[in-house]
C-alpha cells in the first residue's frame, strides 16, 4: 500500500485519546521543538524548532538528503512504524504533541493529510477514491445514503476544481486520469476528512508546466482553509506559491522567513548559495 494511504488507514499504537484542536485562528498550526530523528546510527534531523502558522502555505527547500521528506514524515508519524526510527522532541500539531504516547496514530493522520511525490490513485474508480479515507474515519458514513455520499464526493472535487470535469466518470477507474487529476484527486481524497494541515512532498514533480500550473493555483486557492506545506526542489514554485519559506541543510534548519525576503535578501550565506545555485 502506498504511504498516503497507509497514512489514512495504519492504526497500530496507542489508542487511547484523540488528537483535538486547540489551535484558533492566526496561532500556530505545526510547531516542532528541539526535534531529532535518528535512523539506526544515522543522525537525520538535528534540533530542529520551527512554527508553520496557520492557514498559510510554506515552501520547505533544500538540497536532496537535507531531512526536508523526513520532517514530512515525522510531522504524519509515518517514521515510527520502522523499528529502527527513533525521536526525541516534540511536535506540536493544533497545539498538542503528537508524539505523546496517549495521542492516537489515526486521529493524526485525520487531522494531518499527506499527499506524495507521484500521483497514487487506488485501483478503483473516481468515486471511491474520494470516499476511501471518509469511509475508514467517519462511522456515521456507514449509514448515510447515496444521496448524501455523492455530495461528499461533489463536495471534494469541486474544491480540487476537478469535478466539472470527471462528474459524468466517477465510476471509472481513476487510473484513467491524467497525471495532473490523479494529483488532484490525491488531494481530494484528503478533504471528507476535514483536515487542518496539508503535507505535500513534491506534488509537481511528475507533472508538466501545464499540470503545475493547475496544482499551484490550486494550492493558492485552498490558502487560508488549510495549513499548507509543501517540499520542492523548484525554487520559482517556491517563490510563487507560499507565503513563508525554510532552508534546511544537513538535517538542520538554516532560515525561516518570508518567501520573499529569503529570496531577495537572506540572512544567511549557505541559503543564498542554495538559491543562486552555487550548492545542492
């Protein structure tokens, strides 16, 4: 099973509480504190403190191997189901640590949706693509009518702005879609759930500039609903679809500021040699 379905479907670990927002509106969405990672003897992440704040869309760059994919997979505690993963710190998510030990696994992965490099539809058709994650963390959806399901489904796709253009094929494999609707029907697979948070590992890097195009303006219309972050190696999507940016190197986080003031006049060399191209 892909990781973003495992990310909505894994349960294992503690299950005894529910991860509930605590976060209001303009706070901090996603706050790491003091976080590293180890896999075995290899150090990935060191002490990294950062805050992603709420409803914005923040670009983390770097070069390959700098920790930018572990910190995703951290922040969506997919890390832990290898043995040899092993965290200290904390991540604070809607103002809680979902890394203690009473948080529950599913209830994160409820509120915090990732989506992956390579579109990864599931082998079935459109429709129930969309309702996979509903289906598994809404029990009220095992009684709700046809009626009611389609509207979920309309619902979604229509944020996504895909509906127009699959509304007469939901039963149709989403395989058929093009690399740019499977991406999208990633990302709407993610909304019945209502989550805050929005992880995006390289959602354009199998598309092409049209394809791009559409999944940039798309993010920039789901600003404000959703906290939105969003790994790339594109420094111009960078620049153009977030609001905040963070420079990692090494494991560590170098910068973290306005998009466009670490563009135009960062504060540290190692980020400005990374963005003129001189490193990584």
């Amino acid at each position: 099973m892909d990781n973003e379905a495992l990310a909505m479907t894994e349960t294992d670990g503690p299950q005894s509480a529910s991860l509930q927002s605590t976060a209001s509106s303009g706070s901090v969405a996603i706050e790491t504190k003091s976080l590293n990672l180890w896999y075995g003897d290899f150090q990935a992440l060191f002490d990294v403190n950062l805050q992603i704040k709420q409803g914005q869309i923040t670009s983390l760059i770097g070069p390959s191997g700098c920790g930018k994919t572990t910190l995703l997979r951290t922040v969506n505690r997919l890390g832990e189901r290898l043995g040899y993963v092993r965290i200290t710190g904390s991540i604070e998510v809607l103002g809680q640590d979902i890394l203690a030990p009473e948080v529950e696994v599913v209830q994160v992965r409820k509120h915090v949706g990732m989506v992956s490099q390579r579109p990864n539809p599931l082998p079935l058709s459109i429709r129930d693509n969309v309702l996979f994650g509903y289906r598994i963390h809404e029990p009220a959806s095992k009684n709700m009518s046809r009626s009611e399901l389609d509207e979920v489904v309309e619902n979604a796709l229509s944020t996504v702005l895909l509906w127009n253009g699959v509304k007469d094929r939901l039963d149709q494999k989403a395989t058929s879609l093009s690399l740019e609707e499977q991406q999208k029907l990633c990302i709407a697979r993610l909304l019945p759930v209502k989550p805050a948070v929005l992880l995006m590992d390289e959602p354009c890097s199998a598309l092409d500039p049209a394809g791009t195009e559409a999944v940039e303006e798309l993010l920039w219309g789901l600003r404000g609903k959703y906290t939105i972050l969003i790994v790339t190696h594109n420094m111009a999507q960078a620049r153009r679809a977030s609001e905040e940016c963070i420079f990692m190197l090494l494991g560590k986080m170098i910068e973290h500021g306005q998009t466009g003031e670490i563009f135009v006049t960062p504060e540290n060399q190692e980020t400005a040699d990374y963005i003129e191209g001189r490193y990584g």
